[in-house]
C-alpha cells in the first residue's frame, strides 16, 4: 500500500508513493486557501477524478461542501470542531452586539451630567450604527490576507481597547472615538466574521449551529442590562464600563477557535489504486489564481480595496438587490421602533417600569423564536425564505398596531408577538442568505447588506426624528416606520422575478452569481 500525504498547492508521483492533493471547498477559499484545477478531459463538469471536485453553488439547502481525493472525499466536518466553533460565537453574540442596545444604560447618566445635547448623543449612537455596519465590508477581505483567528482576535480587542478607553473619557466629545469609531469598527468586525465561519462548519446541521449562535444574542439582551446596572450600582458609571471590558475579553479566546475549515475536514471513502494498475495522472495546471507573485503583489491596501470593490458588485444580481433594500427598510422600522418605545410609553400615560416589562417580554419570546426557527430550518418540510418575511411581516404589522392600544395587557400582547416576529426574522437571516444566493455568496452580500443597512439608517433614522417633532406624536413617527417594515416586505413579491432574471443572466454568460 502507497504511503499517503496531502498538500493544497502541487501533488507529486514517485514509484510507490502516491500524494493526494487536497482541495477545499470554494466557501474556505474565503480563508487564504487556494485551489487547483486540472487540464484536458479530466476537468469536464460532472467528472470527479483524481482531486479534482465540481462543488454547485447553486442556492440550495442541501448544499455539500466536499472534495474528491482519489477516491475518497474530503468534507466539513459538519459537527466536531465546529460545535466548539458555534458556541464561540454564540460568546461572541452575547458580549459585543449588546454595545448598541445598552448604550443608553452605559452612558445616559455621565451625558446628562455632562449637559450633553440630545443632538449630539443621537450623533455619538448614529456614527457607531454606521461604522459597525460598514466594517462588516471588511471583514472578507481581511479575512483572506490575515486568516479568519487573527481578523477574530483582532477584531474583538479593538471592542474591548474601545471600552477601555471609554471608562476614562474626559469628554462628551471623546466618545466619537473610543465608543462610536473603536467599538463600532472592532464589533462590527467580530460579530460578521461569526456570521460567515459558522455555516463553513456545517451542512446538514447549519440550522442547529445557527439557533447556538443566535442564541447568544438573544440572552446577550436578556442577562447584560441587569448586569450592568449592579456594577454600576457597585461600582459606579466608569467602573462599571471598565469591568465590562474586561468581561469583553473574553470574545478574543471564542475568536482563537476560528480555525481554517481545512484544518478539520473529514475523509471518507478513501481507495487506493493497486501498484502497476495506477493510471497516468493528467497534466496539472499551475495555480488559477490570479494572485501576483509575492515579489510583485500590490499593497495590502489594494488589494483590500479591491476585494471590497469585488464584493459589492454583487448587487448586479437583482437576487442581492431585493435582499439589501429590504432589510434595509426593515432594520429601520426595528432599530426605531424599539429606541421610541420608551418615549411612546411615557407619551401613553405608563411608565418605564411598564416599558421595561414589554422589552423584557419580547427579549424571551425572540430569544424562543429564534432558537425553535433555526433548529426546525435543518428540516426539508421547512422553508427559510417563507419564515423570514413573516417575521418581517409580523414586525411591521405589531409597530403599526402600538400607537392603537392603550391598556398594559394589549400593549404587553402586542410586544410578545412583535418579539416572534423579531426572533423570526434574525434567527433565519443568515440562512436566508445561504438559501437564496449560496454559501459562497453568503460573505459578499452579508458585507454589502449591512453597508447599505448603515448608510440608510445614518441617513433615515434622523429623518423620523423630524417627523417627530414636527407632528408632535410619536404615533405618526412609528406608523412611518411601520409603513417602512411593511414595504421592505412586500418587495419579497419580486424576488420570483429576480431569481428567473438572474438564472437566464448566468445561461447567456453575463451574471457568474
């Protein structure tokens, strides 16, 4: 029997020596891996023969990620390391997204002592809105030059370095940079590279992997606030924040857990070709990529930009389009209608005690959804797609119906089922995602969406400020956001057109999508 050995680069022959060559598939490419095809008949689509795989990228559920290796095959582990890798990200979820929605708590106190403007505290949140959702951009691109631990690690510092600093501004104003510019940068970063590695795990049970990760989330705005509020009932305002931090490190040890897939796909199958019957292996290409040698690679500056650049041109997809003004329209709708809810409270005869209850409740109800919506989706009779705009539906209808009711009850009703339908629509997103355009679309476009999610909100959300004071009612404001939701929703009607537009596209040669 031939002795074994495997390299991603060249395979080589020698009498009574076989090396297979390992190819991964094309989501790992994602992280520094390249890949080589093969010369001559060998590389005819359908064919599988000696390390050479045809991997379909079409949108499908079932979508396999594995490669042949004399016989054998090599694919995700879709369990294993990538349970360790799940909950590390669900650590991930439940430390770094929780800066937004519990920014109010952090810092509401020192700004009003501080006299701050309202005008300038809605700017200090705005701009870390916005580059938190810029950076998720990024994140493909500096995965492939530095590898998905490093950008996690990384990444996950810069959010703890943010809310160091912040612990000691000196001034309002400082936060633009510590909260707004590090965390938001740094947190972005993080919390999209766990949206992207998770689902290169896993096949088959990519639901399950995602209700581990979403979870985290969801108990993030559960056990964080009350946490915060006893440090800083202990420890006071500056403490509290400086502590937190140091809870946050511990994203950087999930982060170190972000191994190349590679390093943990599995082998099946293997067979190996008897001595004197082993059949001339076929001329082997160089590497297809188009990558300069390393004496004349440009900057990693450019070649940053340029994979930036690369990844939005995924909006020629009409597929990718609906995709991002949709939940760009809903995200708006979501975000606001959770920020005026206090307001809308006082504004309705309660108090915040009663707002606190209502948040409270819908917490739980889409932490459930969120779980159960993610472990059913690993299910044929389920559909991913159908779920999501629900939950999209679900949100805009519960907003459009709050400035109608008025007794505690209705109104506690109104947020448990505004709370499905939260927990529908972000517990599905990613594989959403998957299901309509690929996992190997799924980076592209999650880096697009939130860039567009984040310009729209930096340029909307003050918008409805507007309306606000100049209608005097914040029924008026949310019915807008409401009608917002609802749009984003119906555009969800177009999307049949969109995939029959985009399929013809790639028949005539003009759409590789």
């Amino acid at each position: 029997m031939g002795k074994f050995a495997a390299n991603h680069n060249r395979s080589q022959e020698t009498d009574g020596t076989m090396t297979l060559r390992v190819l991964v598939p094309p989501e790992a490419e994602e992280n520094n891996v390249q890949t080589e095809h093969l010369q001559g008949p060998y590389a005819e689509e359908g064919q599988c023969t000696d390390g050479v795989a045809k991997l379909d990228h079409e949108a499908t559920r079932t979508e396999k990620a594995t490669s042949c290796v004399a016989g054998g095959e090599l694919e995700v582990p879709d369990g294993g390391w990538g349970w360790v890798v799940a909950f590390a990200s669900a650590v991930i979820m439940l430390l770094i997204p929780v800066m937004g929605p519990c920014f109010g708590i952090l810092f509401s106190k020192y700004l009003l002592l501080e006299g701050t403007s309202s005008t300038m505290t809605s700017w200090i949140f705005a701009v870390q809105t916005l580059l938190w959702n810029v950076s998720f951009l990024f994140t493909k691109a500096l995965s492939e030059e530095f590898g998905w631990q490093a950008v996690g690690i990384g990444g996950s510092f810069l959010a703890c370095l943010g809310f160091t600093m912040t612990s000691f501004t000196p001034t309002p104003e400082f936060l633009f940079f510590s909260f707004s510019v590090v965390c938001g940068i740094g947190g972005g970063i993080v919390t999209s590279l766990s949206f992207v590695v998770v689902p290169n795990y896993f096949t088959q049970r990519r639901g399950a992997a995602n209700a581990i990760m979403t979870c985290g989330a969801g108990l993030g705005q559960i056990i964080v606030p009350p946490l915060i509020v006893f440090l800083q009932e202990n420890f006071g305002e500056r403490g509290a924040t400086l502590i937190f931090s140091g809870i946050m490190l511990h994203a950087c040890v999930a982060a170190a857990t972000f191994h190349p897939v590679k390093w943990h796909m599995k082998l099946r199958q293997v067979q190996t070709t008897p001595e004197g019957k082993k059949e001339a292996a076929p001329p082997i290409s160089p590497p297809t990529s188009s990558t300069p040698a390393k004496s004349s690679q440009p900057t990693i500056f450019v070649r940053v930009a340029k994979s930036v650049v690369s990844d939005l041109s995924i909006l020629r997809s009409r597929r990718a389009c609906i995709i991002c003004l949709s939940s760009s329209l809903i995200i708006i709708n979501g975000l606001n209608f959770l920020m005026m809810l206090p307001f809308a409270f006082q504004d309705t005869g309660l108090s915040i005690n009663d707002s606190a209850w209502c948040m409270s409740a819908m917490a739980v109800s889409s932490l459930v959804t969120r779980f159960l919506c993610s472990l059913l989706s690993d299910f044929s009779f389920f559909s991913v797609r159908a779920c999501y705009v629900f939950g999209c539906a679900i949100m805009g209808i519960t907003a459009g119906v709050f400035p109608l009711l008025r007794s505690m009850e209705w109104l506690m009703v109104n947020m448990v089922v505004h709370g499905i339908g939260l927990g529908a629509n972000m517990g599905t997103y990613t594989l959403m995602l998957i299901d309509v355009m690929g996992l190997h679309g799924l980076a592209p476009l999650l880096g697009t969406s939130a860039f567009c999610n984040g310009i729209c909100l930096f340029i909307i959300g003050p918008l409805i400020g507007i309306i606000r004071d100049a209608s005097q009612s914040y029924a008026v404001s949310i019915w807008v956001l409401s009608s917002l939701g609802m749009g984003g929703t119906l555009l969800w009607a177009l999307m049949g057109r969109a995939m029959a537009y985009d399929k013809q596209r790639r028949e005539e040669g003009h759409l590789d999508l």
